[in-house]
C-alpha cells in the first residue's frame, strides 16, 4: 500500500519555531540582562553537560544567515520569541534601545524575505530581578509583563501580523516551579499553582495591552497532550482524570470558557472571578503546541516509574506519569503516537465547540540525533502531519503549523544533546547545513501551494 501524496490545501500557512534563549546566544551581550536561565544553567548540575545558552546558535550575530535560510525553505511565517531581559534588563523600567534594535533587524529581514514575523512575548526566560522580587509566585508580574506588552506593541505593532503572549505556561509552572527541573529550579510542588494563574493573568492582560497598542491577530502557545490513564482500575482512571486536569484544562479552560476545572480556581490566589474576564479575554487563534501522549496510572512509589523527561518527581504525588510502551521513540525517549495528535485536537473542538477560535499548531517536532540523514525525523512530521490533515478534513478549523525547530539548539535541561532541527548546526564553527527533513519540508510546502 502506498501513501497518498501529502499536500494541504493553497491557504495553509506554514512556518518554524525556535525561542530566544535556545539560539540567540550574546547574553550580556547588547544591554540585555540575566535571565532565569543564565543562573539555573550556572548552578551545577542543574543542566547535562554544564551546558549553557551563553552562545548557543549565535543567532543574535548569524540571525541573517538563518532568515535566508528560511526564505530557501519557503515557509510563510516565523514563530520566534523576544528576550525579556533584552527588553527590559531588570523586567520594568524603560526599554533598553540595543534589544528593541535586534529585533528591529530581524524583522525588518523576515519581511524583505517575504516571511511573516509571529514572535512570542515570553518563552520561559524571566528576568532574574523579577525573580528575585517572587518571579512568576508574585502577582506583580502580571503588572511589569502588561508593560512589556505595551513596549512591544509601541516599537512593532506596525510590522508584526501575528503574536503569541506565552509559551506553554504548563511547563514552566510544573517543571519551573514544582519539580524543579527547569530554571527558576523551585520545588513547590502544589504550592506552585498561583504560578499558573499568574502567567495565565499575565496572559489576558498581555492580549488587552498589546490589543491597546495596535497589534491584532493575538493568541497563546499552549502544550496539550491526551493523558491516557495506564490501565481501566478506577485508581488509575482517577489519577489519569487529576493529571489531566492539571497539565491540560487548568491551562485551556480559564483561557477559553473563562473558568477553571471544578475545584481548582479555589487554589488560585487573588480576585480569582475578576481575574477570568481578564484571562478569558477572546483571542484570535489558539496555539497548541503538542509532542507526545502521556500514560498516567495512580502512585506506586516506585521511582524508576515516576519520571518525566528524566526529571524526578517528588514522592507523594497523587499520580504516576508512566513510560508508554508499544511506539516507537525518539530520541528523548518519547514515544511516536500520530493518533494522539489527532485525538488532542478532537478533544479541544469536542470541549470547547463554538467556543474553540481558529487553531494553529505553534509547535510539533521530534529530537532526532542523526545529523543530516534525518529520514525518521521525516517519518515523524509525515505522520503527524497526515492525522493533522485528517482532523482537517473532518471540520476542525486548524490555519496553520509550526515545526519546532528550525535549527538544532539549546534543549533546556538536556542541553545540547537532543537535536530538534530541521537544520544541523555544529557547536563549534557554528555552521548550519539543511538535513535531509529541511529538503521535504520545503517540497511538502512547495505541493501544497499547488
Ligand atoms: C517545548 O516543550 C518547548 O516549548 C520548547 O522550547 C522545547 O524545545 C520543545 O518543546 C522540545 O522539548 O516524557 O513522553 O511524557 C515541550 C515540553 C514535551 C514536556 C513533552 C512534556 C512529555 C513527553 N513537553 N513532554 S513524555
């Protein structure tokens, strides 16, 4: 049997992802302050290697390099994100001129390129003064973030068509704040919750600020994934139904409906009921950013079963992420699900039905580490993309897709020892040559303007 061709209709919109600290690298470089990165990366064995975003891909000084090199791809659209601390070194305060003037020539050289600028305002690298003042626990920064929105909106509503206030406020509340495993490195466990409310007001008054300012076509990056209880026991049902709640709905819901999943707005500090008019405020799209499924049964109290990314989980947890046999892998380990992919996004139109904006698809991709002859990088994307066209054809209003990554780069507490890109880059000379997935992801945009 052989596969259809795979092509999308002449309107999809196409692009890749990357974020600030993974490639931009000069991080004292141009005014711009320390991030919560820089520090967590200089804590000993916070990061596999001691490996750190000092220099990463260089894009700060290659950035035109890596612009050609996405006009030669021929995507439409460019999901990047701005450096906070480049912004505003310490997180308030006026904008610092050098940072604004970076991304004045990035942008200026995505549109010359005929490539659309869609950058993200915030990709997990918070000032360190704002977190030394309580970071994301505090529910200040939603003041000091609306204020950024504004510097942004002011210097490059007049040239940016599509934006995105947060990425995956999941990940950075969970592994940020709960475990540990990502910068800042706290271990709040559930103590770590106002952490997601706070990003998700940062959110709502991002997307009201930057609407202020003249920028339209707004939306959110968030992480989802199916949780698949690991057996039909009722304990493992339930732990499966908990974690679920908190990686997926505790994040969509408050943004979408407008309330939290029953109970959990009870956690959440502050005028909770004022703050959802303000997290609900309409967006133009959702971004779902999506990688794998997750197998989740009730605790054991076994550790070698309780493990995400590699990153222990504390014990007494009321649930157990398990390893999900029975796929293939990739390299990080996780598994290779198209099905899951399809089934997430069938969820969110069943959940959310007219409520559900138009869908991007802000990032997919997989850490392959084979250099350039990268042929089962492509056999991911073919059948991640095959399910996506499938949910199309069945009604779902997804516009467009976003390949995370565009280059190898900086893969937070892995390091650099998970590859992402569609371009190879080698750490020491800084060269990028196009793997074998760059050449098909430019003959599948170039069918599918057919
Ligand atoms: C994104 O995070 C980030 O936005 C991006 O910066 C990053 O480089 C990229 O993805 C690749 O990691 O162990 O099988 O249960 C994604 C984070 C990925 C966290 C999937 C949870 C569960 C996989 N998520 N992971 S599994």
């Amino acid at each position: 049997m052989t596969a259809e061709p795979l092509a999308f209709g002449p309107d999809f919109r196409w692009g890749v992802s990357t974020s600030a600290y993974q490639i931009e690298g000069a991080v004292t470089e141009g005014g711009r302050g320390p991030s919560t990165w820089d520090t967590f990366c200089a804590e000993p064995g916070r990061v596999l290697d001691g490996d750190t975003g000092a220099v990463a891909c260089d894009h700060y000084y290659r950035y035109a390099e890596d612009v050609a090199l996405m006009r030669d791809l021929g995507v439409d659209v460019y999901r990047f994100s701005f450096s906070w601390p480049r912004i505003q070194p310490s997180g308030a305060g006026p904008a610092n001129a050098a940072g604004l003037d970076f991304y004045d020539r990035l942008i200026d050289s995505l549109l010359a390129a005929g490539i659309q600028p869609a950058p993200t305002l915030f990709h997990w690298d918070t000032p360190q003064a704002l977190e030394d003042a309580g970071g994301w626990t505090s529910r200040d920064i939603t003041s000091r973030f609306a204020d950024y929105a504004t510097i942004l909106a002011g210097r490059f509503a007049d040239r940016v068509p599509m934006w995105m206030t947060i990425n995956e406020p999941v990940v950075l509340t969970l592994l940020g704040y709960a475990v540990g495993g990502h910068a800042p490195g706290r271990s709040l466990g559930f103590e770590a919750l106002p952490v997601a409310h706070h990003q998700l007001l940062a959110h709502g008054r991002a997307v009201q600020a930057l609407r202020a300012g003249g920028a339209s076509n707004i939306g959110i990056a968030s992480n989802h994934a199916p949780t698949w209880p690991a057996s039909d026991s009722p304990e493992d049902v339930e732990a499966a139904g908990l974690y679920d709640n908190l990686v997926n709905w505790l994040f969509a819901d408050p943004v979408l409906l407008g309330e939290y999943p029953s109970g959990m707005g009870e956690a959440m500090p502050g005028p909770v009921a004022e703050d959802l008019s303000v997290i609900s405020t309409p967006l133009d799209w959702f971004g779902l950013n999506h990688y794998a499924p997750v197998l989740v049964g009730a605790p054991t109290g076994d550790p070698d079963t309780a493990a995400t990314d590699g990153i222990p989980l504390p014990p007494g947890l009321p649930f157990e992420p398990r390893p999900l046999e029975g796929y293939p892998k990739t390299d990080f380990g996780w598994p290779v699900v198209p099905d899951a992919f399809a089934e997430i996004l069938r969820t969110f139109k069943t959940r959310y039905g007219d409520r559900l904006p138009p869908i991007y698809i802000t990032e997919n991709g997989c850490a392959i580490n084979d250099g350039v002859d990268d042929q089962r990088r492509i056999d991911y994307l073919d059948g991640y993309l095959r399910a996506l066209k499938q949910v199309i054809a069945d009604d779902i209003d997804v516009r467009g897709y976003f390949q995370w990554s565009l280059l190898d780069n900086f893969e937070w507490s892995a390091g650099y020892s998970q590859r992402f890109g569609l371009v190879h880059v080698d750490y020491k000379t800084q060269q990028r040559t196009p793997k074998a997935s760059y050449h098909w992801y430019r003959d599948l945009i170039t069918q599918s303007r057919k």
